[in-house]
C-alpha cells in the first residue's frame, strides 16, 4: 500500500523527466568525427542541455548556435546558446535563425553538421518566408495556438510558411553531412514533426496546409492565406537528392519515459499500465476516457486489479472559449476530477515533461478523492472554473500545482492515474 500517492506519482513524473536527459542519451547516438568541421546547430526547449551534453562526449573541434526558451540557458563553452520567445516567435529567435542559416551553407561533402532538436523548436527556429513577416507569423501562431489544432496540423501549416522547416535547413547544408539528434515531443515521434522537421522530407503541401486554415476558420493573417494559395516554393519531399546526406536518430521518447515510471510502479508493488504514448484530442475529452478506465478498474478490476496506475504521454489541445488561467494539463486534470467526482483511492497526476504547462510557471498538477469537497469548501465550483478554462486557478486555490521550473528537456505529458 503506497503511504503518500502524491509523493508516489510525483516521484513517477520526476522518472520520466529524468529518462529523456540529453546526459543520459547523447553519447551513443554521437556520430563519428568528420575530416572536416563540426557545426553544432539546433532549437528547441532542451537545445541547450544537449549542446552542453554534445560539448562534454565530442573528441574533436565544433562551433555552433543553438536556440533555446527563455529561461532555458545553461552555461555551455564553445557552443552558443540564444534565448527567444516560445510558443510565440519573437525577433530575438527570427535573427538567431538567420545565424544558423549562414552557418550551415558553403559547406563540403567533408564537413558535418549536428542539430539538436526537441519540442518547442517550432517556434524558436523561425524565418519566414520572404513575403512573410514575423508579425504575421506571430499573429499565424496565435491563432493556430487557439483553434484547437492539433500538432501535427500547426507543424503542417508552419512548414509551408518558413525558409527553413519541412526539410529546408538540410537542403541548405547539402553536399555536407547533417546528422540530427531528436527528443521527441509528437505523438507517435515522426520526425516530420519534431520542431516542423528542418532536416526531414516533407510529405505534406501546400493544399494539406490551406486545408487546416479553412478546417479551422483561421482567416488572418491576409499574407499567410496567399502565401499558402500561391503555393509557389514546396517544401523538399521524399527522395530530394539534397537530403541523401541527412541521418536522423531518436535520443528520447516519450515511450522511453513511460517505461521508466513503469519500471518504478512496478517496484512498489504497483501494476503499470501503459495506456498509449501518443494519445491526443480535446483535454477534457481525454479526461473522460481516461476516467471511464479508471472506473473499470474500480468496478470490475480491468485492465489491471487496484493497486494500479494508469500512465500515458501524448498531447492534447485545448479550444480556449473562457478567460481563466491554465494549460492544457491543468484542463485535462480539472474535467478528469469533475469525471471522477470523488471516486475513493484514486489520485491523478498530469504535467508536461518541459516542466511548462502551456505557458504557466507550472509543470500540471495532482489531484485526489477530496479534491472537489476541498475546492467546495473554499468557495471554488470546478464544472464553472472548467468553463472558463481556468484549471490553473482551481489547482492554485488548493495548493495542488507542480512546479519544477524549466527541466531541460521534452517529451511532452505526462498522465498517471493512481487506482489504490
């Protein structure tokens, strides 16, 4: 019998954070040193702790730039590390970009270069195509953030607006080598996705992107919309001859992460089980599912008889229609206790492994079968707090939020759901 379940889930989120370190990773996935040089770009929220982690295993010479979160910097001595703004571009992200382009180009068949890439990397890596500004594409941003678009479709639409994703930057490096090391953040980890894919084929168009504007009535800003019916540079596709040089390998997963807190579960005396890696939809909708699961467990013993935890990874979106405060876990945990509605011996736990729910200073938060009578008793209405998509406030009020500032990494939520 676990004594304290909040200590025993946040022990399991630490496991999973902990499991996609670059430290614990980088050096078997290093390839060998070229003849000649070694240029280290990449983007992302943990850019910067695998540049360091780069910094510490590689034998030879390198130079480079990556770009990171703010607040995400850490000390690193040949390679630099730019700062800008996530999940909204800013102009600091726009001339880094520019940087590590003029980087990567005039290279030799001799030379190699490494790009680290994670989850945010979409953002941070950002030049627009020439009819583009970056207020369009932080208005484009916005909106995409907002409608309820899953990643995979926002990635689609900003490959076909950016000089350099979709398979750009690798077409840049051509004839040199580019090797890229990936901590994945997408759902079922295609590497397409991951940061938009600057160094992977795109199979997606111009007409799969138009057709996510028009699925979500995105209709500003004006020079995107024409930009994308133009339609007048592709992205490189499968079998471009200006790709043959790229090799991509996984570093971390959020499987990988799973499996790790599954590991420790199982340790306590507690059955895992692992409900999916890449589980996506409308956070409270997710929360119902996961909800119905938990009650089978508690009335029938299936999937697995108490005690158990339920875990998945995946990410979720959130159709923001209120005004309240609180990411995309906060949502999923908040309709998740509504479901449950005090259900006994089961305790929840959902946070992002960037340590970052959205844009709060949370990582998520954790959840128990007095979490509704506690929130009643202090003035606090969860079904009208969900409303408003103010899961932040809600577990704010009942001091249940996890906060562990930026973790350097990324593979995106992590859920697990204590059944006792």
């Amino acid at each position: 019998m676990i004594s304290d379940p909040q200590a025993f889930l946040r022990q399991l989120f630490d496991t999973a954070v902990a499991a996609a370190l670059p430290d614990r990773s980088i050096r078997e996935h290093l390839p060998p040193a070229p003849e000649g040089r070694t240029i280290v770009v990449g983007c992302g929220k943990a850019a910067a702790s695998m540049a360091k982690a780069v910094e510490a295993h590689w034998p030879a010479p390198l130079e480079g730039l990556v770009i990171t979160r703010y607040g995400h910097h850490v000390p690193t001595q040949r390679i630099e590390v730019v700062e800008a703004a996530h999940p909204v571009p800013d102009e600091a992200g726009l001339d880094a970009t520019r940087r590590i382009l003029e980087m990567v180009q005039n290279l030799s068949p001799k030379d190699m270069v490494l790009f680290l890439v994670s989850g945010g990397g979409s953002a941070l890596l950002t030049l627009p195509a020439a009819d583009i500004t970056l207020q369009d594409k932080q208005t484009l941003n916005a909106e995409l953030l907002k409608s309820g678009a899953n990643i995979t479709e926002m990635n689609c639409v900003r490959k076909h607006v950016s000089a350099v994703k979709g398979g750009r930057l690798a077409a840049a490096v051509s004839p040199a080598q580019i090797v890229t090391l990936a901590i994945s953040d997408i759902p079922g980890d295609d590497p397409a996705v991951i940061a938009s894919g600057p160094t992977v084929a795109d199979p997606t168009t111009f007409a799969d992107a138009l057709a996510i504007i028009d699925k979500y009535a995105i209709r500003k800003p004006a020079s995107v919309i024409a930009h994308l019916r133009a339609a007048a540079d592709e992205t490189p596709k499968p079998g471009d001859t200006r790709l043959e040089t790229a090799d991509l390998r996984m570093i971390a997963t959020p499987q990988m992460s799973l499996e790790a807190a599954a590991a420790i579960a199982r340790g306590f005396g507690i059955t895992p089980v692992i409900l999916g890696d890449a589980i996506e939809g409308e956070a409270r909708e997710v929360a119902l599912v996961h909800a119905g699961i938990a009650n089978q467990v508690l009335r029938h013993k299936q999937p697995a008889p108490p005690p158990c935890v339920l875990l998945s990874g995946g990410e979720t979106t959130v159709t923001v229609r209120g005004s309240g405060r609180g990411g995309r876990n906060a949502e999923f945990l908040l309709a998740l206790t509504i479901a449950l509605n005090g259900a006994g011996r089961v305790w929840s736990f959902a946070g992002d492994t960037d340590g970052i729910d959205g844009t709060e200073n949370n990582a998520g938060a954790i959840a128990g079968p007095d979490s509704l009578a506690r929130a009643h008793k202090i003035g606090m209405d969860a079904k009208s707090m969900l409303a408003d998509n103010n899961g932040y406030n809600f577990f704010a009020g009942l001091g249940d939020l996890v906060i562990t500032g930026p973790t350097m990494t990324n593979v995106n939520d992590f859920r697990a759901i204590l059944i006792a």
